[in-house]
C-alpha cells in the first residue's frame, strides 16, 4: 500500500467554503443575531415563601464579539443578564431595617458573588454577568448599593441557569445504592 501526502495550501482552504456555498445557493451563514436568538435563555426567579407572588425572570444573551461570543480571560462566556420582577412588595415588610430590593449572581457553590444592582416591580435592568454556573437571588437590603460581596437581607427570589441545574449523581446516595456503593 503507498500513502499520499497531500499538502493544501492556505488560499485552498480560504476558497474552499465559498466553493461549496456555489453548490448550496439556499445556504446562508448564520449572523450574530440569529446566533444570539438561538443561544437566549430564560430564567424564572422563584419566591423562597417569605413573599407568596413575587416573582421574575432572566433573560440570558450571550454578549457578541467580532469573533463571535465574547468570552472572558479565562474563557468563560459573557452574558448579558436582563432581568425583570413583579409582585414584590415594599422591603419594608420584611422588617424596618429593610429599604431595596438587590439583585446578586454567584456560583453554585458561592465562593463568588457579585451585586447586580437595584431592583423594582416592573423595571429591566441589565448586567454583564459571566459565571459557568449561575445562581441568581433577590435579596431584601438596607442599601441599594451593599459593600462587599455578601448579601445580608431577607432572599426573596432564586433562581439558577440551565448549567446550574445539571448535576452529578456520583457520590448521591441514590446513585450508590443502585451501582452496589461503587459511587460511580
């Protein structure tokens, strides 16, 4: 048997794909705005039973780059978070000390937390937020603008993105019992 080499130069491979768009004429490259629709994720903010119909939901868009989506240093998408709540009533029904409603990101494990800002019944705001797992909680504050990274209120809502939901089963006692305890 012989083996070939085959060298392809970089202008081949340059030509290549609009070669075969000639014989696709119905194939169209996808832009940044279709690649953003499909890529939308939506949220939904739950009451934790300390308020009964407050509620909210994210809307998850990954932020666009000229090379496609930004992505931090480390590589981790960026997203823009939009988030909008109804049916919360004053903070202060929660107790005096109470006087905004804050919204936070962190990881699931929350070693990292941010302060996405303030929020009110009905207003949109919007936030760059770029965690690989996402936890997101609306908090009954003294201040709007809470120093730190800890939140120290009442948790009114939660939610979580769809990566934050995914979980492992190993090591779950569920998962032990039925692999005979070999934890996977």
């Amino acid at each position: 048997m012989s083996y070939r080499t085959h060298v392809i130069s970089i202008s081949t491979l340059l030509v290549l794909p609009g070669l075969f768009a000639s014989f696709a004429p119905h194939a169209r490259p996808v832009t940044n705005r279709q690649l953003c629709a499909v890529a939308l994720e939506n949220v939904d903010l739950q009451t934790t039973g300390k308020i009964a119909m407050a509620s909210g939901t994210i809307q998850l868009r990954p932020v666009m780059s000229p090379f496609g989506i930004a992505v931090t240093p480390e590589g981790r998408g960026v997203f823009e978070a939009t988030t909008t709540v109804k049916n919360l009533p004053e903070a202060a029904t929660l107790g005096a000390q109470f006087n905004n409603y804050v919204l936070w990101v962190a990881s699931p494990s929350l070693d990292q937390i941010r302060n996405l800002g303030a929020i009110i019944n009905n207003v949109p705001i919007t936030a760059r937020v770029d965690f690989v797992k996402m936890m997101y909680m609306v908090t009954a504050e003294p201040a709007a603008n809470v120093k730190g990274t800890n939140f120290k209120g009442a948790i009114v809502l939660v939610g979580r993105s769809a990566s934050a939901r995914v979980q492992n089963l190993a090591g779950c006692d569920i998962y032990d019992q039925q692999n005979g305890g070999m934890g996977g």
